[in-house]
C-alpha cells in the first residue's frame, strides 16, 4: 500500500486531494496563518488527525484554547495505547534473545562516579530538580546540559547530542547510573533519552515517571524510584549496588538479553490505519478533554507523596501554573 502527502494547506478543503489531514496540537496557535484560514467544518469524507508526541502538561499553554476546530478531529495519534493510531515510535519494544548467555565482563569495574544526568529544562512540571536536590544529599549527580556545569566533548552547557557517541562512551566508562527523570507524569510517556541510552550504554538507568517501565524492559534491568520509601532509601541502594559488581553486572546482563528496538516509523502506521480504515467514520468528542492534563497526569504532590514524601513540602510554583493549581 502507498501514501501520498503533502505541506499544501489549501489541500485541506479538497477531499479528493486530502483523505487525511494530520494537525500538529501544540503549534495550532492564532499567530500561524494556516489556521486563520481552515475550512469552517470537516468534510464527511476527510479524517483530520490530532497528532501529538508531547505530553499534555507540555501542549496546551500556547495554543489557541478556542479554535472550533478542537471539536472537529475523528482521529488521534499521541503517546498512548488508546490513540487510535498510536506513536509505536516512540516506544521501544524489547524480546528476550534466543540462546542469550552472560558474557561475564565487569562492567563495573572501570566506574568511578555514581550518576549522569543529562538535562536542558530546569524547570518542570513534574519538580524533577526537587528530588535530584534532595539525591545530591547522600550521592554525587553530575548534571549535563543546560542546567549543569559539567562539560562533555569539551562542550559546556550543550544539550544538543551533537557527540552522541561520545556522550555514550562517557556514561559507559564512568558512571554508575544514569538518571531518566522525566518533565511531566503523564500516561506512558518515557523520554527519548531514556531508550537510547539503555541501547548504548552499560549503565543502569534510574527512571522517575508515570510509566509502567515493566513493560519496555525486563525486570531487574532499570531501577524505579517508586520501589522506595524515601529518596534516602534508594541513594542507599544504589550505593550498595555499587559495592556488588556481581549484582550490578546482572543488571546490564538483564538488558543484553533482549533485543530491543522500534516498531516502524509513524508515517507507515498511519498510511496502513487510513488504507484499512478508509470506509469507517470515527469521532473525537473533544480533543481537549482527549488530551487533558486531569485525565492524563497527576500533579508532583500526589506523585512524590507515596515514595518521596519528605520532598513534598519544598515542592513550589514561582508563578501560577496553568496546571496542577
């Protein structure tokens, strides 16, 4: 089966020429021309997409709340499994290995410095830097990016990943653990970062986020900071895991026995769910209540309270949010 696409905006009010038109949620904004300029209904014979790779907490502080066009979509695709045409690109999918042995290498034995994080938004929704503060308590974090001081391929404050490999052979020789500290709790969503570097490093990632990390990699390969009871109860695990190489290596061996990889690209998935759905006709009742913080997210309080419970209270918005009030 084939697709043809198109940027053409005038495209959208000709069925014949656009069985599908896909809207970019974040960027529909009354500053952007093409918007100025939509059709004032959905043909019957059209499909128009809400497409959306970011979480909510991330979409709605910049887009044009009021567009009637909110109400016109009859498709979506975004992070979740209950899109109808799910990003599968974004999450890695990972199968056991057939006839997968340990390779028995140390690879704690070069390490000398406990975690790497890797970070350009200082400031989040999800107070991320309000548990690293509280970690940098009892282990040392190295902090990459626009928010650090550490340097990486003598570069200071890049957060580009220009020097990918480097960046790789960096984690790979010094550090212990490598922090994925996700910017929003909001359903399945894991952060690009994580799954490459589970790929390309051996290191033990720690994740914090809403997702359930049991269903992309295998169990004992990655650490969830939500199996402790306080931040101070993890630090202290993984201080004794460093002093466990035997342990610490099975962690990267539970990750070299699977394969993990990406389903295809989403434009493939799209061209397929249009050619065995062309005859259907669906509708989404609204893509804002779709696509919603409160249905989507849980707020930093809540979140931290059942296994961080003494960050809570440092936990402060400078300004008003437009979420979490």
């Amino acid at each position: 089966m084939k697709c043809s696409y198109s940027i053409n905006g005038h495209d959208i009010a000709t069925p014949k020429k656009a069985h599908a038109v896909l809207f970019h949620a974040r960027f529909i904004k009354t500053t952007r021309p093409e918007f100025n300029s939509l059709p004032p209904y959905r043909d019957s014979q059209q499909k128009w997409i809400f497409y959306e790779s970011e979480v909510p907490t991330n979409v709605w502080g910049g887009v044009n709340k009021s567009y009637d066009l909110w109400k016109m979509f009859n498709l979506t695709a975004t992070v979740t499994s209950d899109s109808d045409i799910p990003l599968q690109h974004l999450h890695m999918k990972c199968q056991p290995k057939s006839n997968s042995r340990p390779s028995g290498k140390n690879y704690a034995a070069n390490k000398s410095k406990m975690a790497a994080w890797f970070v350009s938004h200082c400031m989040t929704s999800s107070k991320r830097e309000v548990f690293v503060d509280e970690l940098k308590k009892f282990i040392g974090v190295d902090v990459f990016g626009g928010c650090g001081n550490e340097t990486i391929c003598n570069r200071k404050g890049s957060h580009n990943y220009e020097h990918k490999a480097c960046m790789y052979d960096l984690i790979d020789r010094d550090y212990w653990f490598y922090l994925s500290f996700e910017n929003s709790f909001c359903d399945e969503y894991v952060t690009e970062k994580f799954t490459l570097m589970v790929r390309k490093a051996n290191v033990i990632p720690v994740v914090l986020g809403a997702a359930d990390y049991a269903n992309i990699l295998p169990k004992d390969s990655f650490i969830d900071s939500r199996d402790f009871g306080s931040v101070k109860e993890m630090a202290d695990f993984l201080i004794k895991l460093t002093k466990d190489p035997e342990r610490y290596n099975s962690y990267i061996e539970n990750i070299h026995a699977y394969d993990c990889r990406f389903p295809m690209k989403f434009e493939c998935n799209l061209c397929e769910y249009l050619h065995n759905h062309r005859h259907e006709r669906q509708v989404v009742l609204d893509a804002q209540s779709f696509w919603s913080v409160e249905q989507r997210c849980v707020s930093p309080k809540d979140f931290y309270r059942t296994f961080a419970p003494e960050i809570v209270p440092n936990i402060k918005f400078l300004k008003k949010p437009d979420i979490f009030l």
